[in-house]
C-alpha cells in the first residue's frame, strides 16, 4: 500500500480555518495516513506565533516575572481551536498541566515542545486518528545528537501496525528522560524521521509557499518555480539561504531514497517542488536550478612565491583559521596564491590576531583581506550537459559591467560561484537570471 508522510507548518495549523484545510487535503489522498503537525503559527502579521509566547512565558517565569497573562494567550488559541471544531479531547487540562510545570521550572525544551504536543492532541482528536508523543519515539544521545538508529527502530516498531498517526514534530527524548527540542524548525526533521520509519513513497512538507522559487523574489520579479531538484541540488542552494525547508531534514529522506514534495497548504492543488535522488536531465530541464547567495564575506588572499612547493602551507593557513574559532567558506588557490573565504563578521573580533598569526607562520610575500564581498552560487543539474554555461554566465556579468572578484566551480560541475562587491549582489542575480531564464 502507497504511504504519504505529510509535515504541515504552524501557518497551515493557525487557527480552526487551516484545521479544516489540513483535513481536506488528507481526504484527497487515502495514501496520507501520518501527520506530524508544527505549533500554531501567525494567524496575521501582527500577530505572536504560538512556541514564541511559550519562550516569552518560560523567560519570564526564570526571571520571576507574572508569565500569566502571555500565557492566558496561549490558552485563548487553543481553546478557540477546540470550540469552533467542536473537539473532545480535554485540551484545558493539558493546558494547565503545561502552567503548572512552567511554574515549577520545567526547562525551556519542555516549554517550547508543548506549542506542537498541544497542536497535535487537537489535530489528532479532529481527524479521529491515533496520537504519538514524540518523546516516546524519537531520541537524543548525550551530546544532543539525534540518535537516529534507535529512533528509526522505535519508530518504525511502533507505526508498523499501519494506524494512521498524528505524531507532533520540533521535539524528542534526552539521553536524561527529559524533553528535548530540535533547533527551530525541527519538525521538519521529525516529518523526515517518520517518512523513513514507514518507508514511504512520498514526504509532503506542507507550508505557506508552493515550492522553491529560482531567485528571491525581493531580487528578481516573479521568478519562476523550481517544478524539481535534486537533493544534492537543495544542499548547494540551502547552504545560500534558498530553503524554506530545514536543512538537517534532508537527510533521513536522502538516506532512505525518499522523494520530498513542498507544497502549499492554501493551494493545494499546486504540484510544489519535487525533491529526489535523482531527478532525470531532459531536454524540459533548465540549464540551471536557482540563483542564491549570501553579502558580507571576507577573503584573505596570501601570496607567495613557490607556494605550491612548500609543504603543509594550506595546512598552516587553515590551522590559524581553526584555532580562532573561524570555520571557511570557499578556498580558491592558485600556484603562488591561496585564498580563503570567510564570513566577515567572525573574521572582524579576531581579525588582526589572524593575520598577524598567518604571517608567523607561513612567512608570506603578501597577505591582504578584501571586505565586503558577496558568494552568489549558481545552481543546475542541467549544467554539465550544455556546453558554455559558464561563458553565458561571465558573458552576462560583463554586460552588467559586474566586476567579478573570485571564482570557483566544483568538479560536479553542478554550481559556478563568484565572488563579487556586495553593491552588486542584486544586480549580479538579476543579470544571471535574465540570461538564463529571461
């Protein structure tokens, strides 16, 4: 039988209105038999998501402050949920045991994964289906670590008996017994744990967006849809700040050969994003995927002659780099020239201890930093089967009289990176994107 694991956001679970959207969406397809549900979210622009308040109410009882009234909030959105949905379960009285613990000093991981254990008592009693605490069936080890063996042998155990579940995302058991949270935007990785637990055929992360855009918006007027994209693909753009999905959810799924699916909740007849292994190059298949980056690097560029003959020299380099607490970006060389890209603000604390130790240790003709530098990496499958993608790239730059200050491409041939003056990020996109997409 066909499995579908559907994750939905806390916009999609708001308020009673996106309840009803959720149960719509699950009737359309018999295959949807797990949900794992995030906390309710903004209804509207002003207003509070609900694991905010939560955060608000544990800070403010640490600080021995009347958590009372943010958490008579907290009360007011779940209890609107269950009247206008006429629900049975006694959510109230979960609600009370959720203040009591607050008050008692319960920690901020238990406090926080309540807003998702709460959403998913409602959506469960709503459905009619079977609720799973997540703290019984996803683990951490000592260091904080998912355990992801033992929570794929437990999970999988228990959803074997093919019961349609709701079981809350964001959170799990510590090594200790207590509740532990993922960073964030964890119950994305939680929708990733169970879609592998049940071998399913397809992961739905259902949001307010429908899919990957090409570019930002805010950048690029309405660019066009990514309709798919491999994982390999996502990693390369998610690392440039392109995801609306998390980043460490990627790997159960990837793990397990499992296809992902973005879609949106408020349309939900629009086909997303597919996310898979290994997404098929036809002719249909842009020459590239997605255009992203990030402003606010620096590089320190270290020269010297015969470089590429001195033992352990990148090796020093990166040592000085590690021992600071800096971790790099991208590392363009040459024979005399060594590269390194860092991100500005880490570098700026610690900045002349770095180059003073560089130079000590590796005894450079010259060492300087160029600030201010934007990493705008261009993304596509389609790459390695059409010839002269890169000269279309600089060719586009070149128009736009972009001065292109680094470069560096893998040996994928899967994404071209420039480095360029972050006053002109936007227009780099721009220019990118107009040649390739139009």
């Amino acid at each position: 039988m066909k499995k579908i694991v559907t994750k939905f956001g806390g916009s999609s679970l708001a308020d009673a209105t996106q309840f009803a959207k959720v149960r719509g969406i699950l009737e359309l397809e018999p295959a949807r038999q797990y949900v794992v549900p995030s906390a309710p979210g903004k209804r509207y622009k002003e207003d509070d998501k609900v694991t905010d308040l939560l955060y608000r109410c544990y800070n403010q009882a640490a600080a021995g402050e009347d958590y009372q009234p943010t958490f008579a909030r907290i009360v007011d959105r779940y209890m609107s949920i269950a009247r206008e949905l006429n629900l049975k379960v006694d959510i109230m009285a979960a609600l009370n045991e959720v203040n009591e613990r607050i008050g008692q000093g319960a920690s901020a991981d238990y406090v926080a994964s309540r807003g998702e254990y709460l959403n998913g008592m409602l959506l469960a009693d709503y459905l009619g289906w079977r609720f799973l605490d997540s703290a019984t069936a996803v683990f951490f080890d000592a260091n904080g670590n998912l355990d992801s063996e033992k929570t794929q042998q437990v999970m999988s155990g228990i959803l074997a008996d093919d019961v349609p579940t709701v079981v809350p995302g964001f959170y799990g058991c510590g090594a200790d017994g207590e509740v532990k949270t993922f960073s964030r935007g964890g119950s994305d990785i939680t929708g990733a744990i169970v879609a592998r637990a049940v071998n399913a055929d397809m992961y739905e992360n259902w949001t307010d967006v429908s899919g990957f855009l090409m570019a930002d918006p805010r950048i690029v007027e309405n660019p066009r849809d990514i309709s798919s994209i491999t994982y390999k693909e996502l990693r390369e753009l998610s690392y440039m700040g392109a995801s609306v999905f998390h980043e460490d959810a990627m790997f159960p799924v990837h793990k397990a050969g499992i296809p992902t699916n973005i879609r949106n909740t408020n349309k939900p007849y629009h086909p997303g994003t597919i996310i898979s292994l290994n997404a098929p190059v036809e002719t249909a298949v842009p020459t590239i995927t997605g255009i992203f980056g990030h402003k606010g690097y620096s590089v320190i560029s270290v020269e010297k002659a015969m470089m590429n003959a001195e033992l352990g020299f990148g090796r020093r380099v990166l040592q000085v780099l590690e021992e600071e607490g800096i971790s790099f970006e991208h590392l363009p060389t040459g024979i005399d020239t060594m590269c390194v890209v860092v991100n500005g603000e880490a570098l700026a604390p610690v900045r002349e201890k770095v180059l003073s130790r560089i130079v000590d240790s590796t005894e450079p003709d010259t060492i300087t930093v160029h600030d201010n530098m934007s990493i705008i990496a261009t993304v596509g499958r389609g790459m390695v089967h059409n010839c002269g993608t890169a000269a279309r790239l600089f060719s586009a730059m070149s128009r736009a009289r972009i001065n292109v200050r680094m470069i560096d491409q893998g040996s994928s041939e899967l994404s071209i990176i420039v480095g360029v003056d972050d006053a002109d990020f936007e227009a780099t996109i721009r220019a990118i994107y107009n040649e390739f997409v139009g």
